[in-house]
C-alpha cells in the first residue's frame, strides 16, 4: 500500500488518483479492498490530502483521525463501511498534508475550519461524520458549525473538544 502514497500532488480543487486492489486483514480475515485514491485539496495556508474509499456515487462519510495519528489510522474500518464513499482526511501538519505555516495555530476549530473547506472542495451537501479521539473534538465542533449538512456524527474514543474553565 506504500505506492498510492507517493502520488500526492496538489491541486485547487479535489482531485481523484485512481484506484488498485489490496489485501487488508481485518479481525484475521484477509478482505480485498480497493486501495484508497488520494484527494487533495488547497487551501490558503497550503495543501491538505485525504483517503477515499469506495464509490463516490455512495452517501459520504468523512472521517477525522485522532492527534499523533493520520488518515492511514482509518483503511482497516473503511473495509467494514461498503456502504459509504469514506474520506479520511490527513489534518494539517498530520500524515501527508502540509503543516501550517510558521506561528499558526493548530486547536480544534482551526482543524474544524479545514474540516469545512474539504466538505465544500469535495461538495458534499449531506453526510456522515465520523471523529476518532482529537477527530472526535474536531467533529463535534464541525456538527455544531454546519448541522443541517451532518446526517449523523459518530464518536470514537471522543466526547467533544478539550476546555479548560474561564479562570485558566
């Protein structure tokens, strides 16, 4: 799988790479799955990229991966969701999208802001959102900002974004 890797490229809008067969192991058992195509996607401060699986004429799910993570985290769940053209997006400074640029943030509604501009890149008007750990902070922030475009938002191993309380 180390191959689709080496064919990011950065566009102005998103841009589908093709797709190869793969074998994957999910729970022992060996599943063939259509090696993810890369989208890439530009934004101000630089290019982002995502793993799409399946067929994009399926509802969509975009998944946000958790802090130390990347889209990668994702291939052996999207084996289990047939059902949807999943986007897992590598989050700046994560995976193979770029870092921000020098003295720029990185906290939860900048990731959601990003989140936001690949849901328009990729014109999604309704789908499923789907947050694991820091991706589920982002997610949640994401649903609140664009609700009436969330069908359903799924959380794994997240409750929402880290707050401290007013005093600190």
């Amino acid at each position: 799988m180390a191959g689709f890797l080496s064919n990011f490229f950065s566009s102005d809008m998103a841009i589908d790479l093709g797709t190869a067969n793969t074998l994957v192991y999910v729970r022992g058992r060996g599943i063939i799955l259509n090696e993810p195509s890369v989208v890439a996607y530009q934004v101000k401060d630089g290019v982002k990229k995502a793993l799409a699986f399946g067929d994009a004429s399926k509802p969509p799910l975009l998944a946000l991966h958790g802090w130390m993570d990347n889209a990668a985290s994702f291939v052996p769940l999207a084996s289990l969701l047939d059902q949807f053209y999943v986007v897992a997006v590598d989050l700046p400074g994560h995976g193979k999208s770029d870092f921000r640029p020098n003295g720029a943030s990185y906290f939860h509604a900048d990731y959601a802001l990003d989140a936001a501009h690949i849901v328009a890149a990729l014109k999604f008007d309704s789908f499923v959102l789907l947050g694991h750990s820091m991706g589920g902070g982002v997610a949640t922030l994401l649903a609140a900002a664009i609700p009436k475009s969330v069908r359903h938002l799924i959380l794994i191993d997240g409750l929402g974004p880290y707050s401290n309380s007013a005093e600190k």
